[in-house]
C-alpha cells in the first residue's frame, strides 16, 4: 500500500556533493517522521538523518554538518543533502517513514530499496 522510491545515488569524487531524494504514495494517512540509514559494504545498517513532521532533525555523528535532511510534508517528498563526502560514506541508502494509520493512529515503519552512493579516493 505504502511504496518509497529513492532517487539521485551515484559516484562522485571525494569533497563532492550528491542530494538524495524520497518520494512516498500509496494509503498512506500520516507521515510522522522520515529518514535515511546506509549500509556500507561490510557493515550493518546504521541511521543517517531523521527529520520529525515538525521539523526536529537528528543526525550521526560520522555526518554532522556535512548532511542535511529536510522534507516537504504537503508533497509527501524527502530529500538529504550530502557535501564533502568521503570513501566511508560509500554504501546503499535507503529512505524509511514512520507513519500513522487513519483511524487507530497506530505507526509502522516503511522503508525504500535503496540507492547506490560510491564515493571514489
């Protein structure tokens, strides 16, 4: 019912930048908070960025001041700005929403498939 599409991975240069974007549709009734987690090659799945409906955002702190998340709750549409990256931010990122449904208000994650980021020496 609830589908996530991400969009804008790739390779690029290390100090270079790649936005990231989430576009969410289905029944969905309410989109609490959205976010980003990666898994490097090798590792587990590790949170990235979060951002709240109402703005608040958390953020790794392997990613502070060079990521930025942002959302935009009418469209339903997530984004996360990634500037100076480096090799260790090689991995698949995959975009999640907790949502609530209609009429109970109970929440459930989704999660997209994920996009490939390479970031090269």
């Amino acid at each position: 019912q609830v589908q996530l599409v991400e969009s804008g991975g790739g390779l690029v240069q290390a100090g270079g930048s790649l936005r990231l974007s989430c576009v969410v549709s289905g029944s969905i009734f309410r989109i609490n908070a959205m976010g980003w987690y990666r898994q490097a090659p090798g590792k587990q799945r590790e949170l990235v960025a979060v951002i709240t409906s109402g703005g608040s955002t958390n953020y790794a702190d392997s990613v502070k001041g060079r990521f930025t998340i942002s959302r935009d709750n009418a469209k339903n549409t997530g984004n996360l700005q990634m500037n100076s990256l480096k090799p260790e931010d090689t991995g698949v990122y995959y975009c999640y929403v907790r949502a609530a449904r209609r009429y109970s208000g109970a929440e459930y994650d989704a999660w997209g498939q994920g996009t490939q980021v390479t970031v090269s020496s």
